[in-house]
C-alpha cells in the first residue's frame, strides 16, 4: 500500500484547512491521520474503520475535524476547522490492513498561528 498526502501549510488560529491522502494498492481496513509535534510522539487524530462504517476522533480534535472518503476507500480527507496552535504538527497518513500491518504517507506540515 502506498499512500501520498496533500495539503497543509501556514494558516492563522480559528482557520481552516483540509488534507487528503491517496491509497493505492490491496484493499485496506482502517484510513486515518497521526500527527507529530516537535519533541512529542505520535499520536492519533482521527479513523475510518470497516470501510468507513465507524469513525474515531482523538478528544482534542472532537467536533473541529472530519474525516471523510471517496466510495472505494481509495481517498480520505480531513478536514480541520477553528485550527488552533498546538494543531501544529506534521500530519501523518495511516492504513491498516486486517492483517494489522501499517502504512504510513510522508507526513505534512501543518502549522497554526496564533
């Protein structure tokens, strides 16, 4: 599975930004996003589970993010809304397959000021 992300950039706090990220290959089960910020680890923002049945959000992105796809699970978008600064972060796209093995897009830097 390969992933490419597009999106992101500078934008001012309260803002709005939307990535997207491209699969190709074998079919998978979970699309979602990860980000990093500088000196922490990685962490959850937000999945599509079961073909985008069910969608998780991480607690400080609840009601400011949305993640959506295309019909065939080939594209996911997120869109991010009142971006806030400690948005900031390289933004990290993520496919799991049922085999629980992960794929990862080159990430994309999101930074908000304030």
């Amino acid at each position: 599975v390969q992933l490419q992300a597009y999106g992101g950039g500078l934008v001012q706090a309260g803002g709005s930004m939307r990535l997207s990220c491209a699969a190709s290959g074998p079919t998978v089960n979970i699309m979602g996003w990860f980000r990093q910020a500088p000196g922490k680890e990685r962490d959850f923002v937000t999945a599509l589970i079961g073909n985008g049945r069910s969608r998780r959000y991480a607690d400080s992105v609840k009601g400011r993010f949305t993640i959506s796809r295309d019909g065939a699970m080939d594209t996911v978008w997120l869109q991010m809304n009142t971006l806030k600064p400690e948005d900031t972060a390289v933004y990290y796209c993520n496919a799991r397959n049922k085999a629980f093995h992960d794929y990862w897009g080159q990430g994309t830097q999101v930074t908000v000021s304030s």
